[in-house]
C-alpha cells in the first residue's frame, strides 16, 4: 500500500486511521476490491477519528463505531 502526496486527489485515497499505531481502514469495501482487483499501490488518506468527515456532522469516529 502506498500514501500518495498531499496533492493527490483525495476523492480515490482509502481513508485510514492510526490506531495505536496500526493503520485501520475506514473504507473496508473498497480496500477489499483494491485487494480483489490485486492491485499492489493505493493511495491512502491518514484522518483523525476526530475530524468531521467531510458534507457531514459526524466524526470519523462515529462512522468507524458502527
């Protein structure tokens, strides 16, 4: 897996979080089509749990709890 750079379009990154310091993903359906289409690099967005998620009053907190 690979993070891109800041300036990558963060519309395709798999979003993750640091959780004690293992990367969890909050977007598990497209990190398994990433894994069934076998491809080797995706881009990645490290969020905190904290921050709004974007177009929404929730946390990503929130969404990884349910």
């Amino acid at each position: 897996w690979n993070k891109f750079s800041d300036d990558h379009e963060a519309v395709s990154a798999l979003k993750v979080a640091d959780i004690d310091g293992q990367l969890v993903t909050l977007d598990g359906r497209r990190l398994l089509v990433a894994q069934n289409a076998e491809l080797k690099f995706v881009p990645i967005l490290i969020v905190q749990l904290d921050d709004r998620r974007t177009g929404t009053n929730h946390t990503w907190r929130k969404a990884f709890e349910k």
